[in-house]
C-alpha cells in the first residue's frame, strides 16, 4: 500500500476511530494545539491530551502541516541536502549509482530519506550516501547469500544492507559499471 493510499484509508475512517473527522482535527491541532509544522509535539499532544492511536496521530499532524504550508520533501531535496558542503563532490557520483540502481528494472523507484537515498523494487535493495573520509557508501541488502568480492563487506546498521562498499569521491564510470553483477543479485533477491 502506497503513503498516499494509507492515508486516505485513515481520513476516511477517522471519524468512526476517532469520534472527530479528519477536517476536525487539523482545526482542533490549529486552535489549541502545538504548532501544527512541529509534527511530533502534534503527535505527542494527540496521543497525552486526546488518546489518539499512533496511526491517526500521524495521519492528524501530516495533515495539519500540510494546512500551515509545510510541504513533503522530494527525493530531490532529501538528495540536495545530503550533498552540501564539503560532500557536494560525491553527488556525481551519487547520480550514477541510483541511475544505474534505477536501470535494474522498471519497478524500481528512488525513495527519499533524511541520511541516504533508498532504491526499491518490492523491498530496499541499495541505499546510496555519504560515506567516511569523503567516500560514497553503496549499502546492497541480500537476502540469501551475498555474490563473493573483495570489496564488499558486511554492513554494519546502515539501511537495512547486509553487505556494503565504499567508492572513492574520485571514482570513475567504470568503477560505477563494476556495480551492475552486485546490484542485479541484490534486486533480484528483494523483487
């Protein structure tokens, strides 16, 4: 089920769950709630003064910033962000990698997070960010037994991979294309 979808299945129930539509709330979070852009003191209200349940207390406080003019960052800016400053020589080569993550399959899709850029078929099976000492880190999650090479090594609580590398900011294309066996086996076993 896609965010989207979820959330509209929550609207259209809130009512009933909640004994207050969806409109209701955002106006009770606007008058006497927390600042409705600050989405966790909203849930937190929600959830101390109210007794909403964790789903609908999301559902309320997404819907009251996106009414105060907050809007969901794309994969775009959640990228431009990671990339600033000193690491914004790694974002070439953060480019190619999705790109060729991306070109595994046309059910594959680019996911925005706040520390690294997901690619998912069914599940995640690359996570793309900055990386110690200036080196980009290509996290892959295998779910049966990794392909062998010396430059992929266990990962250890970096985005759901189970292995991961590390590619020099002054990696080359070839470099890139060397990925494509290691991205197949990961894609193949998240689909």
């Amino acid at each position: 089920m896609e965010p989207a979808d979820l959330m509209a299945g929550l609207a259209a129930s809130m009512k009933e769950r909640t004994g207050r539509t969806l409109d209701e709330w955002v106006t009770l979070v606007q008058s006497e709630g927390p600042d409705p852009l600050d989405q966790k003191a909203v849930r937190t209200w929600l959830k101390d003064v109210h007794g909403v349940a964790q789903n609908s207390q999301w559902a309320i406080a997404d819907a009251a910033a996106v009414a105060a003019g907050w809007e969901r960052a794309t994969v775009r800016g959640y990228t431009d962000a990671l990339y600033t400053g000193a690491r914004a020589g790694l974002r070439p080569l953060h480019d190619a990698v999705v790109e060729l993550a991306l070109s595994m399959g046309e059910d594959t899709e680019a996911q925005g997070r706040s520390t690294y850029v997901p690619v998912v078929r069914k599940t995640q099976f690359v996570a793309v960010a900055p990386g110690p000492r200036g080196t980009l880190r290509v996290g892959l999650r295998y779910q049966g037994e990794a392909p062998s090479g010396e430059r992929l090594s266990p990962a250890k609580g970096f985005a759901q991979a189970t292995h991961w590398l590390h590619l020099p900011a002054d990696a080359a294309q070839a470099d890139v294309d060397s990925l494509a066996p290691l991205l197949a086996a990961a894609y193949g076993d998240n689909g």
